[in-house]
C-alpha cells in the first residue's frame, strides 16, 4: 500500500512539474490542464514502468549506444538540416531536437541503472544458491550488469556536457537561461518515479538517488550561463594561432588550409564561440597568415564584422571572412557585413 501511496504522490508531482514547464514554454496552462498533464504523466510513468519490467537489459543496452550516438552527433549537422533563427531559439526544430536527445538519455540512463542492479541482483542470487546455473552463465550476467551500468554513466555524463554547451551557446543569443531545464528535469522526475516503482527492496533508494540530477543540472546551467563567450572565442583564437605558428616552425611555412592542421585541428581547436555553426576564418601562405572570425556586437545587432586576431606577412589587406559571412547569411539571409579589423 506504502508503494502504491508514493507512486501516486510522485506522479502527482511529476504532473505538476510537467504543468509548470508546459507553462513556461507556451504560456498559462490553466489550472483545468493540470488534469490532463496528470493522465499524460500517469500514462508515460506506467508505459515505462512496463517496460522496465518486461524488456531485457539487452533492449536497453541498444537504446542506450543509439542515444550514445544520437549525443555524439556534431550539432553543426542539425545547424545545417533546420535552419534556425538567432533571436527565436524556442522555435528552432535543431534546439529542441538537442535538448530531447539529452532528455532522453536521462530516461534511457535510468533504465540502463535499472537493467544493471537487477542483473546484479540476479548474479548474487545465482551466486548464493548451490548450482545456480553455469558459471559461464554467471559471467555472462555479471558482465552484463557491468556494461548496463557503465553505459548509463556515459550517458549521463555526456549528457550533462552536451547540456553544458547547449546552455554555453544560449549566452550567445537572447538566452532563455533556466528555462530549457522545463524539459530536463520532469525527464528526472520521471525517471525516478519508474526507479522507485520497479526496482525492488533497498534498490528503490536509487529512485531517490537519482533526484540528485536535478540540482546537478541547475549547477551545470548555472556555470554554463556564468561563461564569458567573447573571452573564451579569444582563448581559442590563441590556440589555434599557436597550432599554426607550430607547423610554421615544424614545416618551414604557414598552412595554406588549417585542415593542414589535422589530426590536432579537429580534436584540439573548436571553432569561435560567437555565432553558432562558424568556422575560423583563415588565409595563409607560405611567408604570411591571418586569423580571424565573424563577429558582432551585441545578439539583436544583425550587422557581421570580420575580426582578425592575428596576422603576420598578409601582402594586402582585402576583406576577411567573406566565405564565413556568406555560409551564415544563406543560413540567415538579410544580415549586413561590415568590414572591421581588430587584432594584427
């Protein structure tokens, strides 16, 4: 009965949380709505529930490395296939596509937590009674539970990354701040209602464990919306001038393309951290190289300068990032350019 009780309280509470985040993101919900995120909230939490139950630890060890994937993806791709507004992130299908990824993988994380003290639960049974199967056969749990456990940790910390940049790159435009946690944390509550109600005994205490993530999630939002942008595109822009003044030194010339640069380009020099999706802007040669990237002022100010951080032996000084400025006016057309020179 005591269970029946919290499954009731918790999905209560989950169904207002889902009720406060859907007012956040669209406005009064009305308190007539309440109802209907509380039989959504019921019907998602008894769906998973379910699931645990019924589905093998395998199931979830392919959700789980399909979600792995699915966070891994280069953001810069979704940049390409939906197109988005700078000063409107909420209606950008690529921002919501992201932070459902990384919600999802909170879900898929707790199932995999599930899956992993239930197979541990079995291989200590197996264990204690005399013939309790092949030990080949307990090997093969133990090592299942093992991997389960491991690959929902992974999940959970390239989560809290992906949602650290996410939060980073919000600071860029006109940030939204806490208010993309509205889908984050009910994933949480979620989760630790399905942990509570389907784990058995003493395990139930990780469906309260697992509550931990939500102030885990404001501490990392709040870090990410403390991150001076501008300052952190400069400390790249000295990364990456320090990357070519090293092949400089190793070749006897400057790279002509900063791929040039590679394997150690991609691995160790993001890009700037001003307009989401841009590259460096770069011209080189044999005697002479200048960096930069596109930059503007202020997130409502529509007008694009090409910024050189550094140069050295330029011949001229023709316009810069022009290739850059064209790829993010076919992304957002209308923007002006203006040709600025900063740095040298």
């Amino acid at each position: 009965m005591t269970g029946k009780v919290f499954h009731l309280f918790a999905v209560t509470i989950l169904a207002i949380a889902c009720w406060l985040s859907a007012s956040l993101l669209w406005g009064s919900q009305g308190p007539e709505r309440l109802i209907v995120w509380a039989i959504v909230a019921w019907l998602f939490v008894s769906a998973l529930a379910w699931a645990a139950r019924k589905m093998s630890a395998k199931v979830w060890i392919y959700a789980g490395l399909l979600n792995l994937a699915g966070l891994f993806l280069p953001a810069s791709i979704l940049v390409r296939v939906f197109p988005a507004r700078l000063s409107l992130p909420f209606e950008s299908p690529m921002a919501i596509t992201l932070l459902l990824i990384l919600s999802m993988a909170l879900v898929t994380a707790a199932l995999l937590l599930s899956s992993g003290l239930n197979l541990s639960r079995e291989r200590r049974n197996a264990d204690a009674l005399e013939g309790g199967g092949p030990q080949a056969q307990r090997k093969h749990v133990g090592k299942a539970a093992l991997f389960a456990l491991a690959l929902g940790s992974l999940l959970l910390a390239k989560a809290f990354h992906n949602l650290y940049w996410f939060m980073v790159w919000d600071t860029t435009n006109d940030p939204l701040g806490y208010l993309w946690l509205a889908v984050p944390v009910p994933a949480v509550l979620c989760s630790s209602v399905v942990l509570f109600v389907v784990l058995p005994g003493r395990t139930k205490l990780a469906g309260f464990l697992y509550l931990l993530l939500i102030p885990a999630l404001i501490a990392i939002s709040a870090h990410a919306q403390g991150v001076d942008f501008r300052q952190l595109t400069e400390e790249r822009a000295e990364r990456a001038s320090q990357a070519i003044e090293a092949y400089y030194a190793r070749e006897g010339r400057y790279p002509q393309d900063l791929r040039q640069l590679t394997p150690w380009y991609v691995l160790s020099l993001p890009g700037p951290v001003i307009i989401y999706g841009q590259d460096w802007c770069y011209d080189g040669g044999k005697d002479y190289y200048r960096l930069g990237y596109v930059y503007r002022k202020h997130w409502s100010d529509p007008r694009l300068s090409g910024r050189i951080y550094r140069m050295k032996g330029v011949p001229d000084l023709h316009h810069v990032c022009e290739e850059e400025v064209a790829a993010i006016q076919e992304r957002f057309p209308n923007y002006p350019y203006e040709y600025s020179i900063d740095g040298g």
